[in-house]
C-alpha cells in the first residue's frame, strides 16, 4: 500500500492518505525511503531483463504474439539536484525522462482507405487552434496549459453513439527511464520481447519528429519489421502554424490554407504538400541567422523541414488500411501520468529517487499485472532507515 500510494501521490499526500484511509501512521520521510528501495529493486528487475536480451536468452511472458502491435516513443522533462549536497537543492538542472508505450491492439485489415475524409476535430478551429499551442508549448520544453474557456453548450438533440474506427487497445505497458537514449533502447528492445510484439503481423512505432525516436526506431524496431509512421498530430500543428505565417503571401485565409494542407497530407500526398510548403516559404524568403522562433519565415522553414525529413512516414492512407494507429495519444497520455507524479516547480528529485519512482509509476499503469507480480515475489528484507537510528543514545 505504501508504495502503491508514494508511486501515485507526492510523499507528503500519501502519508496523509495512508493515515486517513488506513489507519496506517507512516512519515512522508519513511514513505519516500520505502519508495526508493523497492523502485530501486525494480530498477535492477529491469536491468537483469535487459541483460538477459542482450545476451538472447530473455523469454517472453505471453502466450502468443497480438495480431497488431504499437510502440510509441516520447520524452517528458524533470527537475533534478545533486544527491549527495546535503539538506536544500544543489545543481539544480532539468532532464529529459525518455517513455515508450507498448501497446497491442485489435483491429481489422481492409481493402482499401476506410476514412478518406479528416476527423471532424480537425476541421473545428478552436479544438485545432488549441491542440496546436499545446503541442507547441511541449515542444518548447513545457509550459502552462492552454485555458480552456466554457463555451456556451446548445442542446443538442440525443444520438447514437458512434463506434469509434481506428484500433483499439488490448494491453497497456510501459517503460520509463532518465537513462541516455542508448540504454533506454535496449529496455525499450526487452519489453517488445517480453512481450513478443515484435512477432505481430502488422506493427507500427507511432512518434513525432525528434531524431533519437527514430534512431531507436532504425536499431530496435526496423530489424523486426516495424512500420515508421509521424504522429499525425504533430503534423497538424505545424501545418496550421505554416498556415497562420503564410497566409498573407498565398492570398487564401489562414484557415483555407490550413485546411488544403490537412487534406493533402490526410490523403497522403506528400509530394503535393511539400511543395505547397516550399512555395509559400519561397514567397516569405528564407530565414537569417539572426531570425526570431515566431518569425513567419523561421516556422515556414520549420515546416518545410519537418515534411521533408519524415516524408517516408507519411503514407497515411495506407497505414488505416491496414488498421495501424497513425496518432502517439496514448503515449502523451502516459507522459501526462507520468508527469502528475514527478514534475512541479517545487519538486527537486535525486537521480536514483526519480528512477525509482519512475520504475514504480510506470508498473503500477501497465496493464499486465507486472506490478502486483514483482510485489508478490520474495524479496530481500532490510532496515528503511539508517543503521543506528532507531539506537539508545548514552
């Protein structure tokens, strides 16, 4: 329970919940300790894991292989300090903590295109507006999340609800580290393993643009067959900046431009869009060295770039035939949970305690049981505090 609660809440809530609800009176101080240990065990679970893939001789742990399979790669930030500075925060500096979601999905093969036409979402302006400064504000490395203003709601008459289209999700895992892209590949390698992802018969690794997605991508997941596809939502964001900057050298409304640009790419003419991209770039002129992040001639350059260094993941039609997921959602999602947990303006971990914790938070929102069944087994018993501090002083 503790470490169930400590992976979930910050120290401080935890022992206060574990009081109120458990009638279990536990310092924040012990709970972190207790969370540190036993996430640090997991650590060393995982590693062992890891090794043994290295060496061939790691077994999956499911029966059969899914049908369909999905990675997603993506990072978050957090806030560390020196561990070994003494009380206060030290060395204080931000970190990248690197997730993959393993997914396995249902869905079903089909002949041809089953959704020729965009989302409705991505046809609204206000829901693209803000999905596009969300988006961007990640990209910047965080910030406050957009508002979200109440709109006035009309009644709308009762429908029938809709079956939604694409895959759907089977088995949730997760993996997450503060480790270097490098390491963090082969635990990403080990988890497909373990979970014979890579024997599904169609399989896709979902990410935005960052480079080291698809590095890792090009050593784990392409030897296995893997599918690249760009996160369709990225995309939109950039499109729709591109629109915003480009709108006046086109002579079309921001909007028109957008959503020419969102067919094309929905429809998977890649070609077409990246020259609409390039010609309105060439309009603006090009960027200078000196030219400002919100310069329309800089987000155009941006936009042209992103097209044309993932155009080989763009074949979006095809990737609905064949059932595969074409957004990171569920990776984003992850993030988000992982994020509640580890980052705030006032929370300063050390390396080993942020791993830890990390180890905890992700077992306990996969899906496959993993953390009851590294709770259940035997494991080594020894103090949670230090040697002598629960000693007679003379």
């Amino acid at each position: 329970m503790v470490i169930r609660q400590g992976a979930k809440v910050p120290f401080g809530e935890a022992s206060a919940d574990l009081r109120d609800l458990s009638d279990l009176s536990i310092s924040a101080m012990q709970v972190s300790r207790l969370c540190e240990r036993v996430g640090s065990e997991w650590v060393e679970t995982r590693d062992q894991d890891v090794q043994a893939f290295t060496e061939q001789r790691l077994e999956p742990t499911v029966a059969a292989a899914p049908t369909v399979a999905a990675v997603m790669l993506d990072g978050g930030r957090v806030q560390t300090r020196a561990a070994a500075a003494g009380r206060g925060v030290s060395d204080a500096g931000w970190q990248e903590t690197k997730v993959a979601c393993c997914l396995s999905l249902q869905s079903s093969e089909k002949v041809v295109d089953p959704q020729p036409e965009p989302p409705a979402k991505l046809l609204e302006p206000v829901a693209v507006a803000r999905l596009a400064a969300e988006l961007k504000a990640r990209r910047s490395g965080g910030g406050p999340a957009v508002e979200r203003r109440a709109r006035p709601q009309q009644p709308k008459p009762r429908q029938r609800r809709r079956r939604r289209r694409g895959p759907q999700k089977l088995v949730r895992t997760v993996i997450a580290s503060l480790a270097n892209s490098d390491t963090f590949g082969y635990q990403m390698a080990a988890e497909v393993q373990r979970r014979r992802l890579g024997e599904a018969r169609r399989k896709a690794c979902v990410c935005d643009g960052q480079k080291w997605n698809w590095t890792l991508f090009a050593l784990h997941l392409l030897p296995w067959g893997f599918i690249g596809i760009l996160d369709f939502l990225h995309l939109v964001s950039y499109l729709y900046a591109a629109a915003q900057a480009a709108a006046v050298v086109v002579g079309l409304t921001a909007w028109a431009l957008y959503e020419r640009w969102l067919r094309w790419a929905w429809a998977g003419e890649v070609r077409r869009l990246l020259a609409g991209l390039r010609e309105a770039a060439r309009l603006l002129g090009e960027p200078s060295a000196e030219t400002k992040e919100d310069d329309p001639r800089k987000i155009l350059a941006d936009a042209v770039g992103y097209v044309t260094n993932n155009r080989d993941k763009m074949n979006y039609p095809e990737y609905r035939r064949l059932g595969l997921p074409i957004s990171s959602a569920p990776v984003e999602s992850v993030i988000k949970q992982l994020n509640r947990r580890i980052k705030g303006t006032e929370k300063f971990w050390t390396p080993t305690g942020v791993e830890a914790v990390l180890q905890l938070r992700a077992a306990y929102i996969s899906e496959d049981g993993r953390a009851e069944k590294y709770a259940a087994r035997p494991r080594p018993r020894g103090r949670a505090v230090g040697a002598h501090r629960l000693s007679q002083k003379e």
